[in-house]
C-alpha cells in the first residue's frame, strides 16, 4: 500500500490526529500572529499609508 492510496478513514484519522494535537497549536499561533500584526513597531506608518491610498490622485474634475 502506498503513501497516496489511504484509505478515507486512515486519512481521516491522520487529519484528525493531526488537528488535536499540533495543528491546533499551529493554527492559534497563526491566529495571534495575525491580530498583533498591525501593532507592531513601524506598523504605524504602513497602516496609514494603506488607508490613505485610495485618496491619492483624486480629481474632481468630474
């Protein structure tokens, strides 16, 4: 039997198995990770940036 031909509920289990235990603590840490993003040192600058952009070249000339 190879790798790629498991069957469902081996692979099932595999994913599960997986999920319980590191791939949760995986996914909270990617969690956290991204919702401190925006406040970190010099992330300040970037954001406003970002947020300002849609207002540049802006004409009124309509």
């Amino acid at each position: 039997m190879t790798f790629l031909q498991l069957s469902t509920h081996s692979t099932y289990d595999l994913l599960r198995h997986l999920a319980d235990s590191w791939g949760l603590m995986i996914m909270a840490l990617v969690f956290l990770a991204l919702c401190l993003w925006p406040f970190r040192p010099g992330g300040n600058a970037a954001s406003r940036d970002a947020a300002l952009s849609i207002f540049e070249d802006d004409s009124d000339d309509a």
